[in-house]
C-alpha cells in the first residue's frame, strides 16, 4: 500500500508550484506519466488510426462502422478503408453518409465503402440495417 502511494504519488502528483497574480497555483510537472507516452500495445492516445493500422492487410474482410457520417467514425471507415476492409458505415443521416463516402472515395477510389441507414435509438431501425446487411451477403469482421 505504502509503494503504491508512493508510486501514485511521483506520477501523477508532482507539481510546480507557480504564483501568478491570483496566488499559487499547481501546475502537472509531468503531464506525460498522466498520458504515457506509450501503453503496453506500443501506441497512446495520441497515436493516429493510420498508425496503429500501417502495413495491415484488411482485404476481404468486412467491417460495419457506427456513426461513421461524423468524427472519429469518419476517420475509422477512412482508414479501414485504406487498409483494403470492406466499410458498411451505419448512419442516422443516409445523405451526410453518402457524402462521406464519397470524399472518401475520391481519396482513394479503391475503398470499398457503403452508406447505409441505421438509427441506433431505433430497434425497428436496428432489426431494418441488420435484415439488409445480412442479405447483402457478405460476412461480418469487425463491429464498431
Ligand atoms: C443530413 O445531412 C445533410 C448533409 O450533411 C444535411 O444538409 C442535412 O441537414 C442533414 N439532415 C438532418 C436531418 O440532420
């Protein structure tokens, strides 16, 4: 217990202590042993997704990526995309999903990628995507 006070205690509690005109105020001296450079897989939160993925080979699987019309979800069909994985964005907004994969496209015409329409707040939306997806016939990889 001792230890792990301790251990606690020179990574994550060591400050300096500044004095700005509204007094002292801590400042983290080690804002790296908050957010390790490196975990145990050898990529941080501040590895990219191209990172994390480079000189993997995703031909012939397919990936079903949720929310994939906006943010993170974009960046996660766009690469799955340019590691060779077959992407079926699932998005609320099936206009804003095609124009995503469309840009996508336009980057790198070999990505296979559909838009289809999935409201995850929706069970009857849920049971549609799931009926469609299966009578696409192709195999399901990865769900994220
Ligand atoms: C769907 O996306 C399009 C294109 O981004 C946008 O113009 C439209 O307002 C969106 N519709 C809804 C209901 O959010």
């Amino acid at each position: 217990m001792k230890n792990r006070w301790s251990w606690i205690l020179r990574n994550f509690l060591e400050f300096y202590t500044l004095t700005l005109p509204v007094g002292p105020v801590l400042v983290p001296s080690k804002p790296a042993a908050i957010y390790p450079r490196k975990g145990a897989t050898g990529f941080s939160a501040s590895s990219t997704a191209e990172e994390a993925t480079q000189g993997l080979d995703g031909t012939g699987l397919t990936a079903i990526v949720t929310g994939a019309s906006s943010g993170i979800g974009t960046e996660t069909a766009r690469v799955l995309g340019l590691r060779g994985v077959h992407v079926v964005m699932g998005v609320r907004n099936l206009t804003a999903g095609r124009g995503v994969k469309e840009t996508i496209v336009r980057q790198n015409p070999n990505a296979k990628i559909d838009a289809m329409e999935l409201d995850l707040s929706s069970m009857a939306s849920v049971r549609k995507f799931a009926a469609d997806f299966k009578s696409s016939g192709l195999p399901l990889n990865i769900l994220m």
